[in-house]
C-alpha cells in the first residue's frame, strides 16, 4: 500500500516538436475562448468594445498572473485541460446566469464583474500551459515554442470570427474548444508516466 505522503507525479513525455504543436493548440483555444466571451459579454452587458478591451486586457493579465506562479504552483497539464473543459462548458451559462438584466438594478455592477468571472478562470488557466510545456526545454529552443504560442493565436483571431462564429456561434465554438481540450488531456494521459 503506498504511503499516505507519497505524492503521484505526472510525468510529460513529449518530445520538442509535440511541445510546438501543444503550444500551437492551446494558444489557439485560448484565444478562442477569450473572444468568445467577449462576444458574449457584449452581447448581455452592451457596449462591445468596452467588453473586448476589457475581456483581452483581463486574459491578458491573468495569463501573466499564472505565468510568475508558476514555479509555485507547478500545476500538471492534464488537470490544466481538464480545467479548461469545465470552463468552456460552464463559461455561456454563467454568463447568461449573471446577466444584470437577471438582478434587481442594486445588484447590477455585482452581476457585472460576476460575469467576467469564466475571463479570469480561463486565463488563469490557460497562463500556467506555455510555461509548463517551456520547462525543461533548452534555452535556445524556447522561442520556438513560443513563437508557436503566437501563431495559435494568429490563427485563432481569424478562425473565430471566419469559421466559427458563422458555422456555429459563440455557444458551440466555446464548446468545439473544450473538445479540444479533452482531447489534449486524453493524449496527455497516455504520453505521460506516473511517478512517485
């Protein structure tokens, strides 16, 4: 029986290009599921580009947020991914949920900064993936793994509105996302060793 202090450790298996093309996607869902949200919070909080200044400039802080936690927190990918499954399929509902529209005009700005709480969780998230795939990784091919972080979310500002929006809209393309998602977490799973 193993002993109760014994921690399980993930261990991520992938070889450089995986970690390219790991970086690649999830900079892609990421940067779906931000405008997507931003689709959403303008659509039930008005004022669209207030709603996507504010959704990029909380993404953008939250990722940077995880980013210095983390050598803390060094939070596996699985759990990352399994994570950001919950927030995609939770992340319309709650934002329909805490419309203001639903609250009596004293709650309004409560509901308000309620909203923009699937922002935060995805971006929190979503800021401990780059540094968990740069880790271990020889300093002189960093930037090609970021370089590939960039291009996910190049061609995620354009796929969204292009493709998904018009196909799908904001609901199912934060689903399709998510898939992705489980899908990441089920080939990390079978890449990855558990040690004790």
């Amino acid at each position: 029986m193993m002993p109760s202090t014994t921690r399980l450790k993930r261990i991520l298996n992938f070889n450089y290009i995986e970690r390219q093309l790991f970086s690649f996607l999830l900079a892609f869902v990421g940067v779906v599921y931000e405008l997507s949200f931003a689709q959403m919070l303008s659509a039930t909080l008005g004022n669209t580009a207030l709603r996507y200044a504010t959704t990029i400039g909380l993404f953008t802080l939250t990722l940077g947020v995880s980013s210095l936690l983390y050598d803390r927190w060094k939070i596996a990918l699985p759990y990352l991914q399994i994570s950001l499954v919950v927030v995609g399929i939770a992340g319309p509902w709650w934002i329909m949920a805490t419309d203001p529209k639903n609250f009596p005009e004293s709650f309004y700005f409560a509901a308000e900064i309620l909203s923009y709480l699937p922002v935060i969780a995805a971006g929190l998230i979503s800021g401990f993936e780059l540094p968990y795939l740069m880790d271990n990784v020889p300093t002189n091919r960093k930037s090609f793994i970021l370089a590939w972080d960039y291009f996910g979310m190049f061609l995620g500002t354009l796929i969204f509105p292009l493709v998904l929006l018009p196909l799908w809209g904001v609901a199912n393309s934060l689903y399709f996302c998510a898939v992705l998602n489980a899908i990441a977490f089920f080939y990390i799973l079978a890449k990855s060793e558990v040690k004790t």
